[in-house]
C-alpha cells in the first residue's frame, strides 16, 4: 500500500493536478501526494483531507475499501433504518463482487499454486475473510431493518429524543459491522 505524505506546499512553482477536484495545485498551496511502484505519483489538495485507504492501493482491495468508505458516509447521513440498511447490503454487494475476482483468479492459477502453502492459500484465505465480512454485513443490515422504531416517549425524554438516539444506536450498530473488515 502507498504511503502519502503531506508536502507543506508546492515549492517547483511547476501546477500539479489534484485527483479529486482534478483542478491545479499551484505554488504556494499544501497538498498531499503517494506513488505507486507502477502507476505514477498522485497528488491531492489538503482541504480534501487525508487520501483514503481506496486511494492508497491498486489491488482488487481497492473496490472493497472504497464500499466501505461509502457506506461509512451514507450511514452517517441516513436518517432511517432503511437507508442504513441499504448502506450495508449496497457494502457487501461490493464485497461480493470482489470476492468473486479473487475466487476467479484462484481458479487461473496452475493447481500447484493453489496449495495452502502457496500463493493460492493467501488468495483462500482472503476469500474466507471476505465472505465472513459480506455475510456480517448482511446479518447487520437484517437485524437493523428488523429493529422496532420506538413509539412511547420516556419521563425524562421527548419522542423525537428517544427516536435519534435510537437511529444513533443504529449507526453505530452498522459502523461496528464495517470495522469487522479484517484483510
């Protein structure tokens, strides 16, 4: 995975273009930048904040980081279980798109490759992690949508109180869900 390191600003004077707003860093401005071995340097204005751990990598990985940094933002903006719900399956439909490229190219590879002790038993065992992953997100998402939105308010609180901290019992519910990644 790269590496990106904040540069204070851009000394060359030379503009470089940003990967995210795609408009020029010019002299003066703080930015981050990160290289791949191939693939060339990457730049990005600081105000987009830090690069993201989908920028950061050019492996199959890269669409299932990206899923979760997505679902990440739409759970944080949902204001029903629903949205967060779909959140999650939208998330584990991704995983399961990249589990199935893995599972593909396991299948290329010559049989003696896909040992356990070779490179094949590395691409099983991130299979194996990636399913866990999709079926912990669809469990998630299953029991959020099955959740009882509340309906009587309590001595010390108001309806619509009682409902927010409920759907910010759901948010974090669906965020733990997306911690569980473990590749």
């Amino acid at each position: 995975m790269a590496r990106a390191t904040m540069k204070k600003k851009n000394k060359a004077g030379k503009p470089y273009s940003c990967c995210r707003c795609q408009e020029k860093i010019v002299a003066g401005q703080q930015y981050y930048e990160w290289s791949f071995r191939y693939g060339g340097t990457y730049r990005q204005h600081s105000t987009h904040g830090a690069p993201k751990q989908s920028q950061l990598t050019q492996s199959k990985m890269s669409g299932v980081y990206a899923a979760v940094e997505s679902a990440e933002e739409s759970i944080c903006g949902a204001d029903n279980p629903s949205d967060i719900a779909q959140a999650l399956n939208d998330c584990a439909s991704e995983v399961e798109n990249v589990r199935s490229e893995y599972e593909d190219g396991l299948q290329s590879l010559p049989q003696g490759l896909q040992d356990a002790g070779g490179p094949g038993g590395q691409t099983q065992e991130k299979i194996d992690a990636l399913q866990e992953f999709q079926d912990s997100l669809e469990s998630a998402a299953s029991d959020i949508e099955s959740e009882d939105e509340p309906t009587e308010p309590e001595k010390d609180k108001t309806l619509e109180e009682i409902k927010e901290e409920w759907l910010e019992d759901l948010r974090q519910k669906a965020n733990e869900a997306l911690g569980e990644l473990s590749v």
